[in-house]
C-alpha cells in the first residue's frame, strides 16, 4: 500500500488531520498496519495513543497506555507556575502525580536553575516520565518517586508543588470515548472526585516552604469546593487561573 492509498484510507477512518499525523510519523506503512490503525481509529483511540507521541508545551512526550496523553489545558497550570518565577534564582519543584512527566518537564526546561522530584503511584508511568526525562536530557534535574498523595515524604521542601489529580467523579456521563483508553487511576476519584485533592491538601503542607505556592489543575466546576478544602486544612487562597476556554482550570494557594 503506498502512502497515498493509506491515507484515504486511514482518512475515511478518522478524517485528514488525525490520517496526517499518523502518516508523518509512520512514512512507511504496510497494509496490515494501515488496516489496524484505521479500526483504533474506528473505535475511538487517541492519535497520541497510536503514535506514542504528544506535543505539550513546545516538546514532544512520549506517551502510552499507562499514562494520560498531555492536553493543551494542563499548559495553563505550567504558565501559571513560570509567570511567578520571573526572578532569576533556582526552583525547587515536586510534581504530584507526574504521569508522562511533562509537567516537571516543561518547567525544567523554562526554569533555570530548576531541580525537582516527579511522584507517582504507577510503576508503569513512572517509565514513561523516566523515558521522557532522559530524553530531554533532565536525569540531573529530575528524579522520580514513587508514592501516592498521602504518604509521599521528602527530606527536603520545594518551592514549588504541582499536580494534574484525577478529579473525575467516578460515573460522570460527560466523560468522551477517548478516556476508555487512558489509565482510570489517573482519571477517576472518590469522594465524587475531590478525594486526590483532599490528600495533597493533607500531606502538601509538609513539603512545601514557608514561602512556596502550590499549583493544582481542577475540573470545571470544581473550584468552590477544593478551595474549601484547603483552607479546611489552613492552607490560604491566592488565585484562579483560567484556560483558554475561560474556564477555571488552575487554584494557587500559599501556606
């Protein structure tokens, strides 16, 4: 099958975008090949999914089943951090729940001087964000942990928290075919989706200094509440950060 044949056919599949972005990645493509691509399409999977890659930020991640592929909201929570660090001196960051590691990624490679810890309860994600530190050249900046909200310690503070929880309430309708293909730990929360938020609010205050923020990304709808939970557990409220859509996507708070 040449390239032209495939992309008619992966484009009837999915239409031309998501059959170009395959095509520049895979310049040759067999027919079996073609043939299971365009039945992943069919039935709902990710582009990013099938390639393995997704740009976040100005650098390409790579990204699998074990991981969330990165969206361009979570770029909000990544600005938020670096309009704050306009002040030329070296950062410490902890990234809660790293995933693909794009978070600390991308931070670490528009912070000078920046340093950091990416956590995360799966083992199998935690090889892609170390796949991706390595290629990006940040092994002396960035090491990685794993652990979960609760229970994660650090002898040292950061200056910097972040984290893209799962928020989702478990049953939410709204939910799109796609997510059947991301990994439902990184999705799904209890407590109607506050329960990854209550955690950090917990355990955070004991990794952050004095003088840090922590930077959470939320789901819409969502702002009222976790605000609530963290000035239950004293923490004290700075901002909201909205998304392109205009929607609250990021809470700051200081302790």
């Amino acid at each position: 099958m040449n390239i032209n044949q495939a992309f008619e056919f992966l484009k009837n599949a999915s239409g031309i975008k998501s059959a170009r972005i395959i095509l520049e990645k895979r310049k040759k493509i067999s027919f079996l090949r073609t043939i299971y691509y365009a039945h992943l399409l069919k039935i709902g999977m990710p582009v990013a999914k099938i390639i393995h890659s997704k740009w976040f930020y100005g650098l390409e991640f790579y990204t699998n089943r074990h991981t969330l592929d990165p969206r361009p909201d979570t770029e909000t929570l990544v600005e938020s951090v670096i309009k704050d660090c306009i002040e030329n001196r070296p950062r410490t960051i902890l990234d809660m729940g790293t995933g693909t590691g794009c978070i600390i990624c991308a931070l670490c490679k528009n912070i000078q001087n920046s340093t950091g810890v990416a956590m995360d309860k799966s083992v199998k994600a935690l090889k892609v964000a170390n796949k991706n530190i390595k290629k990006f050249n940040l092994q002396d900046q960035i090491k990685t942990k794993h652990a979960d909200f609760a229970t994660f310690k650090s002898d040292n503070k950061f200056d910097i928290i972040v984290s893209n929880p799962p928020y989702i309430k478990y049953g939410d309708v709204r939910v799109n075919k796609a997510a059947k293909f991301d990994p439902k730990i990184a999705l799904y929360a209890k407590n109607d989706g506050f329960a990854a938020y209550e955690q950090i609010a917990k355990n955070a205050k004991n990794l952050l200094k004095k003088d840090g923020k922590i930077y959470l990304e939320i789901g819409i709808g969502q702002s009222n509440q976790i605000i609530k939970i963290f000035e239950f557990y004293g923490w004290h409220f700075e901002r909201i950060e909205k998304d392109l859509a205009g929607i609250n996507r990021v809470l700051v708070f200081t302790i």
